[in-house]
C-alpha cells in the first residue's frame, strides 16, 4: 500500500470535478510505486554488503574442485601472479592453468549468466569486459606455453563429469583447444 502521504498528494492534485481521472491516475502511480519497489528486495545497504562479500579468490566451485584434485593425489599451486590471469589453479610441472569462472561475472551463456535487468548500462559493459580480459589472458598463457582449461560455475551441478573432464586436461597432453566447453 502506499504511504498515506503519498496519496493525500494525489487527492490535493486533482480537484473533486476530475474525481474519475483521478483515480485512474491514483491507480496508474499506484503500479508505478510498486513496479519500482519491486525490483529489488533489498535495501542500498544490504545489497552494497551483499556485493562487497562475493569473493574473487577461494570461492565454492573452486574450493570444489581444489578439494577433488588433492584427494585424488594431484598437487597444484593456487593464483600465480606471474602468469598472465593470475589462474584459479596451476600445474607449473605439466604447464596447465584452470579457470575456474562464475557464470554470471563471466558472462556465461547459461541461466546463471543471466545479466539482471536494471540498470543495463553498468552490467552490459562491466560483463562484456570481464570476457574481453579472460580472451585477453587465456591467449597470453597460450603464447606462453600454458595449456589452459575453463570451467564453468554451471558445469559443477554434475561433478562427476566435470570432474573428469578436469582429469583428462590434467593427465592428457591435448591441448585445451581439443576441450568442447560443455553445455549447459
């Protein structure tokens, strides 16, 4: 419901002649207000805290597979800030990098990749740019001699597969081009 100050503004606007007009307007502002208040849940507040906590290092699906590969017996170095990307996770012996991506900060072609749909003008270039690093740093490590591998926050709901896939980059001496991203 509207706040009560809201409405007596509306009734000081219109004169009583106009009274069907004006609740038809009363009406329209009604679903105004509410289509702007509905568009996020969250205070300014709570979502800067909200936005501040999302981690670039350590996150879920990382720790996930980080967790896969030293149980079973695979030893990596973790955000080597030499190589070009600083990779989520490293083979400096075999020369194999893995990143690890969140669908939605990496602009994924997934339902989790979904870019929101307020404000557009920030998102759009924020994500597009997000990718143009990540082309930008997996042909450098490629220049370099580095096999790299992506996976996708969204491949991780059936870890098993993933998971093998991760094995067979690792173990095998394809390059990551013979790698098809998997759909989602």
């Amino acid at each position: 419901m509207l706040p009560p100050t809201f409405i007596d503004h509306i009734y000081a606007v219109w004169t009583p002649e106009a009274n069907r007009h004006c609740l038809a307007v009363k009406r329209d502002i009604y679903h105004i207000y509410r289509y702007i208040h509905s568009m996020d849940t969250r205070t300014p507040d709570q979502r800067r805290r909200i936005m501040q906590s999302v981690k670039t290092k350590n996150t879920g699906p990382e720790q996930q597979i980080r967790k896969a590969l030293f149980a079973a017996g695979y030893r990596y170095r973790l955000h080597r800030k030499d190589l070009p990307g600083s990779p989520d996770i490293v083979f400096p012996a075999r020369k194999k990098a893995i990143f690890v991506h969140g669908c939605f900060w990496h602009g994924h072609n997934c339902p989790k990749g979904r870019l929101p749909k307020s404000r557009m003008d920030y998102w759009g270039p924020k994500v597009e740019a997000n990718r143009t690093r990540d082309n930008r740093n997996v042909i450098a490590l490629s220049a370099e001699g580095w096999n790299v591998l992506v996976i996708w926050q969204c491949e991780l709901t059936d870890f098993p597969v993933a998971f093998d896939r991760i094995v067979r980059f690792v173990e095998g001496n394809q390059n990551s081009i013979d790698f098809e991203s998997v759909r989602c």
